[in-house]
C-alpha cells in the first residue's frame, strides 16, 4: 500500500491467464512494482484494472510466454518501456492507450511487431530504429511528419481509424479498407463489407492474432 493505492510487487500463482482486481480489501490498485511479474514463464495473458495509472521497469521481463496484455484507460505513463517486456519473445503486438502521456526509454528492440496508439503521440518518444508497424489515429493532430520521424527508418507508420464495435481498419493504396486489428474488448466480431464509402477487400496478417478473447467472429 501506498498513497491510499496498492502496489502489486510479485506474482506467485500458477495461472496461464491473470487477471488483477481493481480493489483489494477497498484500495485501488495503481502500481504494477518493478520485477512484479518478471521470470513468470507459465504467464500467457494479463489483464490489467481499470485503476492502474503507471507500470515500473522490468515489470514484465522474461515472461516467455505472455502472447496478450491488456493495458488500462487510467495509464498515465511507462517506466523504462525497453526493459518492461524485456525477453517477452511472444508478445506481438500491443495497444497504447488513450491516457499515455509518457514513455521513458523505448530503445530496445522487442520482438513486438504492431503497436496500436490510440491517443496523442507520447512525450519522450524514443524508438530505436528497428523494424516494427507503428498504428497511428488518423484524425489526430499531434501525429505531425516530423514526430513520425522519431521512429526511424526501419519502422513503417500507418494512420489508422476505429470503428464502433472496436475494428481497426485503414485505406490502402488500393482505395479500399482494411483490417488491421481490434480493440480486444469484445468475444464477438463482425466485418462488414463496406465502411462508409470504402470497400473491405482484405484483413492483414495477424490482424487477430493471440486475442484470446475473441472466440465468434462474422465476415460480409
């Protein structure tokens, strides 16, 4: 405990998915603590409270198996991003939420293929210049060319949209859309054939990869 929250500082279960309570005995959880999951091998999924604002430094690291993290709304920033998933060789892609105003460090390449951002662009934003996608929120004005720029040449950045039921899609250099991912909130799915004027032609590779929770999905 600590400033009325609580901080997670270890995990000792046996679960291949964790999913960490917003409350424990009526205090909020707001800190996953340095280590706190670190060498959790059996660890597949976790989902993070509501509650949480930050994440410390190797919070996440050699967790060989984590393929999916949910990552709150109330996230304020990270701690040291290139040692947090450190070793994290299956985790392949990972959504960057509304509320991240911060991220400290991001200079070490992961194996982390696909980032979705879905609020302004980051202060102190340092990619190494390693491959990755970068998704970006196309109606989004703090995404300038010169911000992109931070990411390096090796690193391709798309502008994305987000539809209602949470699919990400964007407009390829065919004219049409296509699905890239999803928000990850939902067990159902449903593509349509048309968004607005643009034709859905395609769904990208992996665009549903490791999203464990979606378990029904439609096709027009």
């Amino acid at each position: 405990y600590g400033y009325g929250g609580v901080k997670i500082t270890g995990y000792y279960g046996s679960d291949v998915s964790v999913k960490i309570p917003s409350e424990i005995e009526g205090y909020p959880v707001t800190s996953i603590e340095q280590y706190a999951f670190a060498r959790r091998s059996r660890v597949q999924e976790i989902t993070l409270p509501s509650s949480l604002t930050d994440i410390r430094y190797h919070a996440f690291r050699d967790c060989d198996n984590l393929r999916r993290i949910t990552l709150p709304n109330k996230l304020k920033y990270f701690d040291n991003f290139k040692f947090m998933f450190y070793t994290c060789d299956n985790l392949r892609h990972l959504i960057i939420p509304e509320s991240v105003k911060y991220i400290q460090n991001n200079d070490y390449p992961t194996k982390i293929e696909r980032f979705y951002y879905k609020g302004d662009i980051p202060d102190s934003l340092l990619f190494a210049d390693y491959k990755t996608t970068v998704y970006y929120p196309a109606d989004n004005p703090t995404w300038t060319e010169s911000a992109l720029r931070n990411f390096g040449t090796q690193c391709t950045c798309i502008p994305y949209y987000t539809l209602e039921n949470g699919l990400f899609y964007t407009i390829n250099n065919k004219g049409k859309a296509e699905i890239v991912g999803c928000d990850e909130t939902s067990p159902s799915l449903e593509i349509p054939s048309m968004i607005g004027n643009y034709p859905v032609d395609s769904i990208s590779a992996d665009a549903f990869a490791d999203n464990l929770q979606l378990t029904n999905l439609i096709i027009h």
